[in-house]
C-alpha cells in the first residue's frame, strides 16, 4: 500500500511540473519582453513546489492509513473484549441454575452435568425413583430409573453436537449389566449414527434423540406452566 501512495504522490509531482511548466512558457510567449530570470524563476521553483506537493501526499495518506490501522485494531480488541465478556456472562448465566431456570434453559446451551440434572428433574416428573450415578467409573451409565413396578432402567445422557456411535450403545450395554439394570436408554440433544441404530435394536437398547427429547421436554414444560 506504500508503494501505491509512493505512486500517487509522485503523479501529482509530475502534474504540478507540467502544469507550472506551461505557466512559465505561457508567460515567455506572453511577453517576450519579461527577463529571463523570472521565466527560469517560476520554472525550477514550480519544480521543487511540485515535488513538496507530491511528497506531502504520500506522508498524508500514509499517516491517515496509520491512523485507520490503530483505530481498526482498537475496534477489534474491544470487540474481542465485549464477546469474550459476553460468552463469560453466558457461561455463568447456564451453570449452578436454580431448577426453574434450568427447567426453561436452552439444553443445548447447558453443560453436562446439568444436562443430566434436567433429565433428572423430568424423571421424577414422570413418576420414575431417580438415582444420578453420573461422574467418574459410571460405567456410561448418568441415572438409573425405577419404576413402580420395581425394575431399574439404566440412562445414558448425552449433550452432544455431534451423532452418537455405536461405540456409546456397547458401553451402555455393558454399564446395563455392571448396575443390573432391566433396560437402558440412551437420550441426546443431537442424533444417532447408523451404526448405533443398528446396534441399538440388536441390543434392545431404547434410543431419544435430539427431536424426540425437545417434543418430550416441551409437553413436560407446557404441563408444569398450567399445574
């Protein structure tokens, strides 16, 4: 970009020489009478005022480039800091929630462990006895539901972007056991691979992904704003 100005001042230089130029032949032809010196005079002196023009406009725009390049680097770093402070605000906004506000929360904003928390809260909604094992050596296994009827069903809790694999339905298939679990289910905010699919039907595993748990949670929250 210097250079381009570099350009630009020296075209103005050579405008102005040429310009003052024709001045000086205009006034010979004018006035052939007029003393020499003062034609040499406006000659060489449109020379040098031609070359401080050109000159000062290359350091004019250089210094407003400058200018523009702090005020540019300023806008983003305070930009940076207002989006680093909202994300900050946003994170201590979807962590430690009361139950109402995790009840109404975007789950897809929420962390993991609160994830399995609102599960928690809808289970026991649904008339379930509910157990959170979620934490280290869980075995894939985040709660484990009991009915009325006695038997446990085993709960993984996912809050996921990306699709679960078949790699999480063994898992939960063998955290099943290792609990002794009737059944197990599987719930996510995202979706399921083909391979997990295939797996879950061979292994009699219940799969709720992203669209069957927000009609789920909607109904639950419809019901709880009218009780």
């Amino acid at each position: 970009m210097a250079k381009t100005y570099k350009a630009e001042g020296r075209q103005i230089a050579y405008m102005l020489r040429g310009l003052f130029t024709i001045l000086a032949l205009s006034l010979y032809f004018i006035n052939p009478k007029l003393h020499w010196g003062i034609f040499v005079g406006v000659f060489f002196g449109g020379l040098i005022l031609a070359e401080i023009a050109g000159a000062a406009w290359t350091r004019n725009r250089r210094t407003r480039k400058k200018a523009r390049n702090r005020t540019a680097t300023r806008a983003s770093a305070n930009t940076s800091s207002l989006n680093k402070s909202a994300q900050a605000s946003q994170t201590k906004t979807l962590t430690n929630l009361t139950v109402s506000m995790l009840i109404t929360a975007d789950v897809h904003k929420l962390s993991g462990a609160d994830f399995e928390r609102l599960m928690e809260l809808y289970y026991i909604d649904q008339g379930y006895t509910v157990e959170r094992v979620g934490g280290s050596g869980d075995s894939e296994v985040d709660l484990i539901l009991r009915g009325k009827e006695g038997y446990k069903i085993a709960v993984q809790c996912k809050r996921w972007k990306r699709n679960v694999g078949n790699d999480i339905v063994l898992r939960v298939k063998a955290g099943k056991q290792v609990h002794g679990c009737y059944d197990a289910w599987i719930v996510t905010t995202s979706n399921f691979t083909k391979d997990a699919r295939r797996d879950a039907e061979r292994l009699n595993i219940q799969l709720i992904n992203g669209l069957a748990l927000e009609n789920k949670l909607n109904a639950w929250r419809k019901k709880k704003r009218i009780g």
